[in-house]
C-alpha cells in the first residue's frame, strides 16, 4: 500500500466483514469478488477497484461513502471542501469525493470526476438500497442502465430506474464532473 488512505480501506473491509460475523467465503457468495481478492485487499496487499469497493460495500450493507468514511474514522456533520476524502480508482482514474459529512445519513453527496474515454461499470446490487440521481456538472456522460443508453449534458439530471446492471462513460474529450445523490430506502 502506498498511501494511509489505501491501508485505511482494508482494515475498514476486515472490520465490517467480522462485525457481521462473516467469513471471506460468504462475502464472496454475496459481493461476487473471489475469496482470493478479498483476502489480498484485508492484507493490503491489492489496491481495489471502485467497482470492487462498491461490490464488497453492498455485500456489508454499506454504500461506497460509509465505507470509506470508516477507514478515515470520521463522523462530522460539516465537511469543508478541503476535509473531503477523495479516492483514486486504480483503472479508471475517475477521482471520486465524498462530498457530505460521513456518517449515517440517509443521503450522500458524491462527486465524480471522470477521464475522456473512461467507462465504470457497477453491477444492479450497487443499486438495490438506495434511490440514485446523477446531475452531471460539466462534461458529457453517458449512461448505460441495463439496455437503456443516456446521453447527458451539462445541467441534466437522471433519476435512475430500477435496479440494473450500469455503467458511467465518458465519450467527450473532455473531463465529465458529475454528482451522484444517493438516498437510501
């Protein structure tokens, strides 16, 4: 592990599965991430995708950003710009910041940063416990929900269906800044 953050993550991943009482093998079943790959990322040993991440967070019942306000140990209610944890995917390059104060809110504000040409892909489980709205910033995203392609610009804002298999792309060659708003049900 290079950074504290990356390290924070593992143990933040270790943590979760043994407050559940659940074996590497369960949470494989569940998050569809080989035992293996769990097993490297609670060593440190592997830098885990976003896809991976969000995989391993719905298996636990958490989203993406409780995760990784775990492995920062942060409960504010108030996060400066500055205090946000950003985070890296390690494929995509899409920079992802957590925009509202951790915690366990029932809505969170993530921002999203992603390359020309990048594509990231979240299985339907991402989405089973929360309703999503993605609100690009600037940019250009397109959107595949299941079958369903969307093609937006600045200003627009989806309201995503239910549960399907997605992907965030990117086909400008320009960066696309967009926000993601999750409420969970």
């Amino acid at each position: 592990m290079t950074d504290p953050l990356s390290a924070s993550l593992a143990a933040a991943v270790r943590e979760a599965r043994q407050d559940r009482a659940l074996s590497a093998g369960v949470l494989a079943e569940r998050s569809g991430v080989s035992r293996a790959m769990i097993g490297k990322i609670e060593r440190g040993e592997a830098q885990p995708t976003a896809v991976l991440l969000s995989r391993l967070a719905t298996a636990l019942g958490l989203t993406l950003s409780e995760l990784i306000a775990r492995a920062e140990g942060d409960d504010r209610r108030l996060a400066r710009r500055e205090d946000q944890s950003t985070w890296q995917d390690p494929v995509t390059g899409y920079v992802r910041r957590a925009v509202s104060p951790p915690g366990h809110g029932a809505t969170e504000l993530v921002e999203i940063d992603l390359p020309p040409g990048a594509k990231a892909g979240f299985p339907a489980s991402s989405y089973t416990f929360a309703d999503h709205q993605v609100w690009v910033l600037s940019g250009q995203l397109r959107f595949h929900e299941g079958d369903v392609v969307h093609e937006l610009a600045e200003g627009d804002c989806l309201q995503l269906g239910r549960p399907v298999d997605c992907a965030y792309e990117n086909p400008g060659t320009q960066p696309c800044r967009y926000l993601v708003v999750l409420t969970k049900r």
